[in-house]
C-alpha cells in the first residue's frame, strides 16, 4: 500500500475574472474548488492511475471537512489527523485579458505537540512492504527534523520511504537516508548550497547522496528529470506539449514515479511513466493534476538516455 503525508494541506479556490478593476465591482466568471497539498496531489495522481494511496497529515476546522470531502468524492482513501486549527486557503484569481495571475494565501495553522504525537503513532503503525511519500512544507508549531523522525521510524521496519521536500526540513531528512529524493533543480542546488544550471551541474553533484539514499530524482521542468541510483543513471526527457499550467507538475512526476515501482516496474519505466505525468499535468490549468489517457499518450514519446 502506497501511504502519502500532507502536513501543510489547503483548499485551493480558483476564480476567473476578465481583468480586475480597482474600487469596482469585478464580476466572478467561472470558480473552482479543490483539494492542495503537495502529498494530497500525488494521491490524486495515483487514483487517477488506477492505484490506490492512503492520504495521512493534518487537517482542521470546515476547509479541512471540505478538502476531505472532496478527496473522498474522488476515491482517494483518507486517514487524516483532526486538529483545532482551520486548514489554510489558497485564493488563485485568473486575469483572462492579461493572461495574469494572483494568489493569496492565508497563514497555516499551528499544530501542537498531542497534534503531532497523534499523527506520529498513526505513521508507525504503517504496515511492511509499504511505500510512504512524504512532501511539501511544515506547519507551524512542527520540528524542521520531522521528516527525519518519520524516516528513521520507516527504515526499521523496512519501508521505503519517498522525500520530497526543501531547505532544512529536506537536509534532515536525507541524513535520516531515505529510499529516494525527489527535489527539483532549485531545491537540489539549495541543498548542496551551490547553483546549479544544467544537466552536467546535476549529475555531477548527485554522487555524494548515494551513500545516503537509495535513489535520487531531481525535475527540471521541460527539461524532464534525472535519475540515479547506485548501478543506473538517466536522463529522461518528455515531448513539447503546450503547457497551461505548470503547477504541480513535480508532484504528478512523483505519483507516477511511486505508482509504477509499487507495480513492479524497473527504475527506468518509473521514471519514464513519471515523467509522463508531470508533463500530462501541464496540458490542465484547472485541478485535475493529470488525466490518465493524456499520461499514456506522452509516455510513447517520452525518452531514456543511459549516461
């Protein structure tokens, strides 16, 4: 079973107007709702392959009821930890005329420490043989070592364990040496504190982490993504597509990246079929992270190149 963590969950609110008038009254053209968070995404993107995941994290107050809600609507599984705290909202306003856009976000809620004890207990009861995926940013109230805690509790019992995180809360839990890392080319370069541009920068920074973790995947957008292991490195790159929407992209590559090594599937075809999503994922601008008959048609064009 596939178990995914959000700490950091949010309702997203999509509203489309034609351009925003100052001291006037804009007119709301179309609206959407929809669940956010870096772990919920890769849950959506697993059902939305055929697979099934359990979404973990914390969720508070009528924004978390209708995030659950609307994940449960979907067929995604959820075991979420109830806090006293309202689950933050993202606001995105669509400027149509100017092809612009605005977020607002409102502050995450602080967890406390029976919060996180309560959610920490769920974690090692996580049953053997399974795959834990673990992204996204820290509420407040919560230890930037927590990914690490979580991991070192995994690896006892022989779970692999999927990070996808930045800054310190990403430093921290590489020590704790999970199965793999996903972050993208920025969050690579800040966590080897250098810049890194190319494919070249990358690979040739990437050896040191083998010792840590089993496997390393670094998303370069468009580009597509790396990925090392011990015995295999490739580049893989995906087709042109028009893209709408870069957001989420990276968490579609990861769904589809988890979904396929819990099948059985070769590092390779992982990568490949997560790639596959990311760049799916592009093709919407609305909440649907990727739709399965779009993945299969990319992946035909996706390549894999040994280095």
């Amino acid at each position: 079973m596939i178990f995914t963590i959000t700490l950091n969950p949010s309702l997203n609110k999509t509203v489309n107007v034609e351009e925003l008038e100052y001291d006037d009254v804009n007119v709301i053209l179309a609206e959407e709702g929809s669940p956010g968070g870096k772990g919920i995404d890769i849950s959506r993107v697993i059902r939305e392959l055929g697979g099934q995941s359990i979404a973990l994290g914390f969720m508070g107050g009528y924004k978390g009821l209708e995030v659950e809600g609307r994940l449960t609507n979907e067929g995604v599984l959820c075991d979420f930890t109830r806090i006293s705290g309202e689950t933050r909202t993202n606001v995105i306003i669509h400027q149509q005329r100017k092809k612009m856009q605005i977020l607002l976000s409102t502050p995450a809620p602080r967890v406390t420490q029976f919060d996180v004890a309560t959610l920490y207990r769920k974690i090692k009861h996580v049953p053997k043989d399974s795959y834990v995926v673990m992204s996204g940013s820290l509420p407040q109230g919560l230890n930037e070592g927590f990914y690490g805690q979580v991991i070192t509790s995994l690896r006892t019992k022989g779970i692999r364990a999927f990070l996808d995180a930045d800054g310190e809360a990403l430093k921290t839990g590489v020590q704790a040496g999970p199965y793999l890392i996903k972050p993208n080319i920025h969050e690579f370069g800040r966590l080897i504190e250098k810049s890194v541009k190319d494919q070249e920068d990358v690979l040739g920074h990437m050896a040191p982490f083998l010792d840590l973790v089993d496997s390393i995947v670094v998303s370069m957008g468009a580009r597509g993504a790396i990925g090392v292991s011990s015995k295999e490195r490739y580049i893989v790159t995906p087709p042109k597509v028009q893209v709408k929407s870069s957001a989420g992209a990276g968490d579609a590559l990861l769904g589809g990246l988890v979904f396929a090594l819990s099948k059985g599937a070769s590092f390779k075809e992982a990568l490949c079929l997560g790639v596959a999503c990311g760049t799916a994922s592009t093709l919407n601008a609305g909440s649907a992270l990727c739709l399965k008959d779009d993945v299969y048609a990319i992946k035909k064009e996706v390549s894999a190149r040994n280095t």
